[in-house]
C-alpha cells in the first residue's frame, strides 16, 4: 500500500495519562469513520468519512478506494500506549499517546467535521485539535 506522507493529524490537549486506545477505535468505528482494517493500525475509510471530514475548496482529487500505486485517504491510530512525537507544520513539537491520522490529506484541503471532535472529546474527556504534517 501506498501511504501519503501528506497527513491531517488529530490530537488531544491535554495529555492523557492513562491512554484509551480501544474505545478511541470502538467511538470512530460507530461513528463511520473506520473502514477495514489494512493492518498495523492502518484502516479504510469507513461509510461516515465524508461527512466527518470536510473538504475545501470545490473539486478535491481524492481517492476513497486503498490503491496498491497510487496515494488514498486512510485512518491510522496508535497500535500502543506509547508517546509518540508529531512535527506539524507551523506549530511546535506535540508529545501525545492518542492520536487520529487521516491520510492523503494536503495542508488545508480539509477539516474534521465538529461532529468528529465532539466524538473524540467525549470518549477521551478533553477537547481535540488538528494540524497537517508531511
């Protein structure tokens, strides 16, 4: 599978001291975020993807399908309750254990919907912020 390094990254504010990776994937699969699972904590897109993410501008090049050879938006999230370190652009270090990726996704060409954050603030229990990284 081809991932893009061109990546919305969604994280909390806080930092958890006790990770809560399992109901993080249980709260995005009833959502419909999650697709099939590509392994590796890697996943399609699931049925709710496109009214979770808001895209801008009017005709976005995007591909829902997971291609071989060709970049396509997944899902990624933390397959442990480790911290991990992200560089997003324009901000500074962010040192987190829960995470949501959202791959294929240039820097401004979309947004999660407040739908999607509201879910994630209310399985984790903090508010949720996003940035892209490549």
């Amino acid at each position: 599978m081809q991932y893009s390094t061109h990546q919305l990254v969604l994280f909390p504010v806080a930092t958890a001291d006790a990770p809560a990776i399992a109901p993080l994937e249980s709260c995005l699969q009833t959502l419909g975020l999650l697709g099939e699972s590509l392994g590796a904590g890697h996943f399609a897109v699931g049925e709710g993807f496109l009214s979770l993410v808001c895209f801008l501008g009017c005709s976005p090049d995007i591909e829902l399908v997971p291609q071989e050879n060709k970049p396509f938006c997944y899902i990624q999230l933390p397959c442990s309750a480790a911290m991990v370190d992200f560089q997003l652009i324009r901000k500074p270090l962010v040192q987190v254990r829960e995470w949501v990726i959202i791959g294929n996704i240039h820097e401004a060409e979309a947004v999660p919907d407040a739908a999607l954050l509201s879910a994630l603030e209310a399985a984790s229990g903090c508010r949720w912020k996003y940035a892209y990284r490549r």
